[in-house]
C-alpha cells in the first residue's frame, strides 16, 4: 500500500487551465500507482480550462459544487458525486458557472512512453 498525506500533496499546474489550483494526491511517485495518476482541482467561479483535448480518456468526479462540461456545443452540468468519462481526443471544455468553488477529482492515466 502506498499512503500519500494530503497535506504532502504538490501544486500542479495544467495547460490551458484558469481560476484552478490542482493538486497531485497519487501519482509520478516512488512506489505510487503504475497506471494513472489522480489529481484534485479547485476552480474558482469563473475558472475552466479548454477547450483542447488529450490521446489518452480522463475522469472527472465533482466532489463539491458544480461544473459545465462542454462537448460539441452541448453543454452537462455535473453536480456534487456526478461524474464523466472524457474519451480520448474528445474535445471539451469545463467552466465553473456558480459562485461557490468546484472541487473536481481527476483520474488520468499516465502518457504513452514514446516509441524508440
């Protein structure tokens, strides 16, 4: 088993992000999980991210508050314990439309090692 403290986890700072501040909790570390990695991110009202996409699928889980998700002009909003599965090179777009913050937990696998 690997225990990773929350008040250990470490800033990271994500592309095309605003208004967010995200945290590693798991992930890129000695003896850490060999397939993904998880992140919690905090958006402020107003904060998002894309749109862009990524080759690999993504979770996100809204643990507090609520997030539009936008995909092809349709717009989701995701409530508190409501989750969805991006698919890879899906391009998306999340804005964080009410005025408390959004606190989204993000399960994304580890790039592909380039072939050689």
């Amino acid at each position: 088993m690997h225990v990773k403290r929350f008040e250990d986890a470490q800033p990271y700072e994500a592309p095309n992000h605003w208004g967010v501040v995200g945290l590693r909790l798991q992930g890129f570390e000695e003896g850490g999980p060999t397939n993904q990695w998880v992140g919690l991110s905090q958006f402020l009202p107003g904060g998002g991210a894309g749109p862009d996409s990524t080759p690999f699928e993504k979770v996100y889980v809204v643990l507090d508050g609520e997030m539009t998700v936008i995909i092809d002009g349709q717009e989701t909003v995701l409530r508190r314990y409501d989750s969805c599965t991006i698919a890879p090179g899906e391009v998306r777009k999340i804005e964080n439309r009410a005025n408390h913050t959004c606190t989204l937990l993000v399960v994304i696998p580890y790039p592909k090692e380039p072939a050689t």
